[in-house]
C-alpha cells in the first residue's frame, strides 16, 4: 500500500514536485529518495514511482523516463510518442 505523509500518499507527493519542474529537468534518486523517505533503490521507491508516473499523465499531462544512473527526466509534450513506443 502506498503510504501516507500528513495525509497525502507519497506518490501524489511526488507527482506534484515533478509536475512543478520545467520539461527536460531531471529529478535525482537521491532527491526522488528524500521526497518519498524511501531507500533507493528498494522496491516501495519502484512502487511509488510507477504510482506517480500514472497520475503524472492522468493529472498533469506529463510523463518522465529514466535516466540511467541519474533519476528521471520530464518529457516534453513532443517526445511523448516515443515514449509510448
């Protein structure tokens, strides 16, 4: 289950911070691991990101991808279809 911070669940939390960075920013394990308050890599962090990925493009229209070594980048509304593919 995801878990619960001051009534908010984490992924949620996390949705709204990358919702606020501007296309092609990234966003680093490490500050995705303090956001959340979950270990990376671990499963719950796997967890809460795939969560926050589906409200990403269901709240925001917006989508990340991963960035080896680094974390996650946003993706512009152009580079969407490749993300599909």
């Amino acid at each position: 289950m995801n878990e619960v911070i001051q009534n908010k669940k984490k992924s949620e939390i996390l949705a709204e911070k990358i919702n606020a960075l501007k296309y092609g920013e990234i966003i680093s394990h490490k500050t995705i691991s303090l956001i959340i308050e979950e270990k990376y890599p671990s499963n719950k962090y796997t967890s809460t990101i795939a969560k926050a990925r589906k409200i990403l493009l269901k709240k925001y229209i917006k989508t990340i991808e991963y960035i080896d070594g680094d974390g996650y980048r946003v993706v512009s509304p152009d580079d969407f279809v490749n993300q599909s593919l």
